[in-house]
C-alpha cells in the first residue's frame, strides 16, 4: 500500500526528473515487482555493446544515403504505402513520421538518438523522370541478373534444379542464364546498353567458395540477428560487461552464426547476392530484370517434380519487411530508401505489371493470386517481398520475375526440349522453344512498359 502511494507521487513529480515514459515505466515497474524488465534504451546500449566487443562493422551514415530523396515523397503516400511495405507494423518502432518530414532513429523503441530525417513533401510531384523521356529502347540501360548458378557443382551447392525419375534434368541458373542471354541479344537490336551480372554458369562474386572468411562474414551478419528472439533473450539477461559477452559466446545461435556451417549461406546468399546488386547499383540502369523460375516443391524431396500441375508467372518488387529485419540501420534505411521514392517503386509495379501480362499471353499461363509466405499480394502477379535484392537494389524500375514453375510436369517435359543450342563457358548448351516463349515475353514486357 505504501508503495502504491509513493508511486503516485512518483508520477506526479516525475515528468522532468525522469526521462522518457519507457524509462519511467521500466524504472517503475521494476521497483514494483522486482522484475528485471528492461527499458528499449538499455536494450539498445547493450545491443551496441555486443555488436563493438564482437567486431560487427559500423553501420555508416544513413543521412548521406538519403540526401537525394528529399521532399521526393509525401506523408499521404507514405502512410497509403505502409500496408505493402511493412505489413506488421514496424514503422513507428524507430521513426516518427510528420507531414513535412519523416525522422528515424538509431534506438528502436526509446527513440531517443537521431538517426536519420528526411524533408517531406507537401503536395505530391511526380516529376518527368529519365525514362519518360524515351519512347524506344535506344540508349536506354537495363540491367539483367540471372539467378542463381548452373553447372553440377553449382547447381549441387544451391539445390536450384529439378529433375524427374528417368535423369532427365533442368537447372534453374542455367535456364536463367541462357534467357538473359537471349534476351540480350534482342534488347541491343533497340540500341539498349545491357548489363548482364553473369555470363558464365559461376557464381557472380570473386571471393572462392574455400577462401570465404566465414567469421569475417558473422561479424557482418551479427546486427542483422538483434531482433532475433535468442539475442533478445540475451541483452535481456546481462547488463553490459563481461557475463553479457560470456553468455553469447556459449550461446548455440552465436556459436552456429561463427561456424562451418554458414559457409555456404554466406557465400550464396550475401557475397554473391551482394556482388549482383554492387554491380548493378553502380550501372545506375533504368530497367533492372531479375530473371527466376520457381518450383512447387513436393514434400519429401525438393528437387522432384511437382505432383500436382502448378503453374503460375509472378513478380516481386520492393517492400514487405518482416519484423526482425528491421534489425540493423542498414535495413532500416533501405527500408526509407523505398518508401521514399515513390517513382521507382510506382515504375517497379508498371513494369512488373506490364511482364506478367505479356509473359501470361506468351506462355498461356495464368498470374498466382495468392500471396504466400511474408509477400504481400498488390495485384495478381505483382507482389512486395522483402529479398535481397528487392531491397539491396534501388533508383531503377525492377522487376524480379519468377516466369514460370520449371517442376510443373508440362513445363519441365516442354522446357526439357533440345531444339536449339546456345555457347555458354565454351560448350553447347541446348535449351527449348518454351524459354523463347518466356524470352518472348520479358522482350515484349519491356516493350510497352518503355512505350507506354
Ligand atoms: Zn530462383
């Protein structure tokens, strides 16, 4: 009883004397029950702490990657575009928004250390952007990744191929690959500069697979785990100092982090990925196509053919960020970085638009509708999902295309076809009427998303 008076006092007084309401509340509840409930603060102080003792790289200046987008987006669009980017609402954790200016901050929660803040603009401007300018392909620069990789050992390393019970076989990276090729070839023909990320089955990054740093590449991974619910648990446990960093150090997610075992993720999912969207941001391109084929993958085996017919053409553009990967500033900013361009990501959605309709009539196949997973469904075959590239790529209409299900039994018999070869790493690959179908259809896609 005598505590509950005194904490009425307290919360009379206490406006001044104390910080933020998150500390009062913190300070308060903690005094009440005894419990070792932290503030959002405190949280981040030790979250820093961790990411300095274990040699996490610094994640730069978030002010300097934004400048340019000033007063390019408005509070309205902002708030119309937050279902799309940020389905569980995320947002307001590190940011405060107001009609001329959006403000992110370094401590997500307590808010109490600037980040970031980006001027708003008051009326909606779409100003005439480069693209506009052209009513053909000629000196326009698209960019084209071929995902993934082919060849045995690639393809034996990523899991990305299908095959069927009589060794009949069809790797991803290598269909991809011969469709950027071939779709080169007739984007030049319109006096486009193309960019391809790979030209050969190998991977796209110049680190090998054996010299990969696997530590190196944890200590840069490290902030993108703090949200994660094993490092909360931790920071919750420890104040800073030694028994903080003892506890991770004989944590198993810490230990799996540091190991052997992310070798591959590492080399795949950040070098290689990071290597494309390097390659690709520097080219600065108008259009970038990122070109997949997916699987309905059936339960006990991943690479078999689906069981059921599945077909379907889909896209991705930006957005869709799931709650723990708000967690490094690096991510945050990209996040604005998206959000706050309002042209691209509108020009991203017409192009992906303008490819599921054409690869639709080419292939005769129809647009997936639902979304699953962490996507958001915009319009039947144009979605957000938060990929690597969707997100480390940005300042260009892109579309990452998933042209079809490669382990639908038709697809795979028809794609399986050897009606033409083409030259790849100096030997003859042959590939089917059904990828220039496909190649068909991200050429004239592109077509009438310039000439529109
Ligand atoms: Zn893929």
């Amino acid at each position: 009883m005598m505590r509950l008076l005194v904490l009425a006092l307290v919360l009379v007084f206490s406006s001044n004397s104390f910080g933020s309401t998150d500390d009062l509340r913190s300070r308060i509840s903690r005094w009440i029950f005894g419990k070792s409930t932290i503030s959002p603060y405190e949280k981040y102080v030790r979250t820093q702490a961790v990411l300095h003792y274990f040699g996490s790289p610094d994640e730069g200046n978030s002010q300097a990657f934004l400048n340019d987008l000033s007063s390019l987006q408005t509070y309205e669009n902002i708030r119309a575009q937050l279902k799309y980017f940020d389905p569980t609402g995320q947002f307001t954790s590190f940011a405060d928004l107001r009609a001329n200016q959006l403000i992110a901050y370094k401590d997500p929660n307590s808010k109490k250390i600037l980040d970031f803040s980006l001027p708003l603009s008051i009326k909606s401007r779409f100003s005439p952007r480069d693209i506009k300018k052209y009513q053909s392909l000629n000196g326009l620069r698209i960019a084209i990744d071929p995902g993934h990789m082919g060849g045995n050992y690639w393809d034996g390393l990523t899991g990305k191929f299908t095959h069927d019970d009589q060794e009949h076989f069809l790797s991803e990276g290598t269909l991809a690959l011969q469709a950027a090729l071939l779709l080169e070839a007739r984007l030049k023909q319109y006096g486009a500069q193309v960019l391809l990320t790979r030209r050969t089955l190998g991977p796209v990054t110049n680190l090998k697979f054996d010299q990969i740093d696997v530590g190196k590449w944890a200590q840069f991974k490290l902030k993108d785990q703090t949200l994660l619910p094993w490092f909360q648990n931790l920071i919750s446990k420890f104040p800073v100092g030694e028994g903080l960093y003892n506890g991770f150090q004989a944590d198993k997610s810490f230990q799996k982090l540091f190991s052997e075992d992310m070798r591959k993720d590492y080399f795949v999912s950040v070098s290689d990925l990071g290597a494309r969207a390097q390659i690709i941001n520097e080219f600065q391109p108008q259009i970038t196509l990122v070109i997949h084929f997916d699987t309905h993958e059936p339960p006990n085996d991943p690479t078999a053919l689906s069981q059921v017919p599945y077909d379907f053409v889909k896209t991705y553009v930006a957005g869709a960020f799931e709650p723990q990967e708000f967690a490094s500033r690096k991510s945050r900013r990209l996040f604005v970085r998206h959000m706050a361009d309002p042209e691209h990501w509108r020009e991203s959605i017409k192009l992906s638009r303008s490819i599921v309709q054409n690869l639709k009539t080419t292939l005769g196949i129809r647009a997936e509708s639902v979304s699953a997973g962490t996507t958001v469904l915009i319009e039947d075959g144009v979605m957000t999902r938060n990929l690597f590239l969707t997100r480390e790529i940005y300042g260009t209409a892109l579309s990452y295309v998933e042209c079809l299900y490669y382990n639908d039994p038709i697809e795979f018999s028809l794609l399986g076809a050897q009606d033409h070869t083409i030259n790849i790493d100096d030997k003859l690959f042959s590939y089917s009427n059904r990828l220039v179908q496909v190649v068909d259809g991200l050429e004239s896609g592109i077509l009438a998303f310039v000439r529109k």
